[in-house]
C-alpha cells in the first residue's frame, strides 16, 4: 500500500468563511488562500446526481426552499447559492461533484470527498459519488480522500473503490475507534478538535494513521494540534491558518 500523504491545511466545504460553502466560487477561493485541497460535502439530489451540499434542506445555503432529496438537479440548478453569502456571489450554484472534480483539475488541486448522504441513501451516495470520481479524476492525480459519518457510506465506498483511502470521520473519537477503523479498512481519521486530547493524538499516530481535524479556525489552537502530531488541519479560513502556521 502506498504512503498515504495529506496536506496541512485543507479548505473546509471551500472556503467557508470568506465565500458560499460548497461551491465553485469557494473551491476557487480556498486555492486563492494558500490551500491545495479542499474538503466538500456530497448528497444526491432526487434524481440521483451527485452535488455538494451540507444540509438535508436548501434553505440555509440557497435563495430556495425544501428538501434536497425531493428536488431533481434541474431544480437545485434554478437556486442562488451565493447570494445568502453576500450580494457579491450572486449567480453561484450548487454544483455537480462533476464540475468540482473538473475544477479541481484545472487549478491542480486535491480533496477530501465527505459521503453525506440523505437518510437511507447511504450506500447509493457513496456509489454514485465514486463512479463520478472514476470517470472524472484522472488517475495520475493525488488520491482524494473518501470520509464518512456513515459506516454504510464507508462500507459502500470500499465495495465502489477499494483502491481509494477512507476515511473515519467522528465528533468524538469513541473508545474502539481502532476496532471501527479496521472493520472499515479505512486509512486516515478525522475527529473534530472539541473532544480530542494530546493522547488520543498519540494514540492515533503510534498506530500509524493519518489524522485529519476539523473544524479547526483558531490559529493558537492549530498551532497546538500540529505541536500534538496532528497532519491536517481542515479549515474555514485557511489563509489564516496559512499564515499563524507560518509565522516563527
Ligand atoms: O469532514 C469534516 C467536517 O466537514 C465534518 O462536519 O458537518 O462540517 O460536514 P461537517
Ligand atoms: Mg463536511
């Protein structure tokens, strides 16, 4: 197996806080501020496309209403996406995972593909997700990640694209979290910081795993985690992180 290597600071769905999550423009955005991969959030819409999304709605993200497993790709595509951010992003979409995969492309960027799947669609998510990365993501660029809450997303991931490394996503890391990740045969783990201590870092890192954090926004904070061991840091804002980490 390949050594697995991730990015210190990856941008969290894009760029969150200086542009619309999940879109385009936040993709943009994140490569703007320094970051070389991105994390995004993947659901299906009604008619089985896969699009970057965070919330089982539109609502907080869009200038529309309703659910996102109820409404077809043509009647994402008629949302504002941007606007709510600030009348500056007017026009933005919620894309396809296929054009985030082309962009990604075109700016020689990498990922972290979260599985969030609407409920009961767990396995059909990851399916469609990874037949749009087979097709989409040539294979001389760095392997993405694939993460999950999920187990069953993880467990289809794994049967979709055996060869792409999962990863173990968590609010807290629970106590058998070694046990979970080795059922899963997934290869990086991506607690978030709130619950994390200095062992459980250890922990992780002796066992010879990847460890990805989330939401981490705080320069102190990430200084601290990095001190800890910790590989990645995802971010809302990373030209900020960029910059603290940089600093002597
Ligand atoms: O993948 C890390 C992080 O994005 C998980 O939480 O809710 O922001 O998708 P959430
Ligand atoms: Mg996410």
């Amino acid at each position: 197996m390949t050594k697995l290597s991730v990015p210190r600071i990856i941008g969290h769905r894009g760029a969150k806080r200086t542009s619309p999550e999940n879109t385009l423009g936040g993709i943009r955005q994140a490569k703007k501020e320094g970051a070389d991969w991105v994390e995004f959030d993947v659901k299906l819409t009604a008619d089985g496309r896969a699009v970057l999304i965070h919330d089982e709605t539109v609502d907080r993200t869009t200038d529309g209403k309703g659910l996102v497993r109820q409404m077809s790709l043509a009647d994402l595509r008629r949302l504002d996406a941007g606007v709510r951010f600030g009348p500056a992003w007017r026009g933005e979409r919620i894309p396809t995972l296929v054009e985030a995969l082309g962009l990604m492309v075109e700016l020689d960027m990498g990922f972290n593909l979260e599985i969030k799947p609407c409920p009961g669609r767990e396995a059909e998510t990851a399916r469609v997700a990874l037949a749009d990365v087979a097709r989409h993501w040539p294979e001389d660029r760095p392997a993405p990640v694939i993460s999950s809450f999920k187990p069953a997303s993880l467990a289809a991931a794994r049967e979709a694209a055996a060869h792409l490394p999962r990863g173990f996503l968590a609010e807290v890391l629970p106590p058998d979290w070694l046990a979970r990740m080795t059922e899963l045969e997934c290869r990086t783990v991506h607690p978030s910081w709130r619950a994390l201590s200095r062992a459980q870092v250890a922990a992780v890192k002796a066992a010879g795993y990847p460890l990805l954090v989330w939401t981490v926004n705080e320069p102190a904070r990430a200084r601290e985690l990095v001190s800890w061991g910790v590989d990645s840091l995802i971010t809302d804002c990373p030209a900020v992180l960029g910059a603290s980490l940089a600093a002597p």
